[in-house]
C-alpha cells in the first residue's frame, strides 16, 4: 500500500463507530492532523486525554468542544476567556 492508502485506511478508521477508545488513543500520534483532529471527537475518550489534547496547538480547538470535558476543564477554560 502507498502512503496515502494507509491514510485513508487510519481515516476511516478513526470514523468507524465501532473503533474502541483505546484504538483510538491509538490513532492521537498519527502523524497526519485531519486524522488525529478527527480521532478527537470520538465519544468515548477518557477525560484525562482529553485535557491533554487542550495543550496540543494542532488539537485544541477540537478537543474544546468535545461533550465530555470535565466540568471543572470547561470552567477554567471559560475563566480564561473573560
């Protein structure tokens, strides 16, 4: 396989809806950003990981909207905000 077979393999991948959260913690250190912002939403990341992926500039912004934040990350984000 070519390397961009291989990326679009590890992109559908990170959509498939059956990929477990460790697969997709996994998939975080790919090295192609669409596919790691894409691995960002999955549903079920531990919170842990995902307030590590707020000090990454290639996933922040990603990782800030993500429905599972903790509450207490969404408080100190807003707080910084304002």
């Amino acid at each position: 396989m070519t390397p961009e077979q291989w990326a679009r393999l590890r992109l559908r991948a990170a959509t498939d809806p059956r990929l477990t959260a460790a697969s997709a913690v996994r998939l975080l250190d790919d090295p192609v950003d669409h596919i790691r912002n894409t691995v960002v939403r999955h549903p079920d990341l531990p919170a842990q990981v995902l307030t590590r992926l707020l000090r990454d500039p290639d996933t922040a912004r990603t990782a800030a909207g993500h429905p599972a934040l903790p509450e207490e990350v969404l408080r100190w984000m807003a707080e910084r905000l304002s």
